[in-house]
C-alpha cells in the first residue's frame, strides 16, 4: 500500500523478497520472449478443448 499511495521507486530485487515479481529479466526482449513461454504452457490445455466435438447438451 505504501507505493500505491507513496509512488516511491525500488529496486526489483527488493519487489522480488518482497513477493511483487516472481522473476526478473535483463531486458524488454527477453521479458517478451518469456511471456510468450510463459502464455504457451497456459494456452496448452485450453487448445485441446476448442478442438473437441461438442458434447451433449445438458438442461
């Protein structure tokens, strides 16, 4: 709440102990690069699902 109100800077280390970021990365390309990873491995499960016949309906 003190940096919402405050809008003091810190370090991304200090946001890491403090359980902001769950990673750092050096730059905006290797940011994207594992965004990308990181929206492939929550897209997996759901990809198999829109290839499915629909189901019977229910109600």
């Amino acid at each position: 709440m003190r940096w919402i109100l405050t809008g003091e800077e810190f370090e991304a280390a200090y946001a890491h102990r403090l359980g902001l970021i769950q990673e750092g990365l050096a730059d905006g390309a290797s940011a994207l690069e594992r965004a990308q990873q990181i929206a492939r491995v929550i897209g997996r499960p759901c990809a198999s699902l829109s290839l499915r016949p629909p189901g019977p309906r229910v109600g």
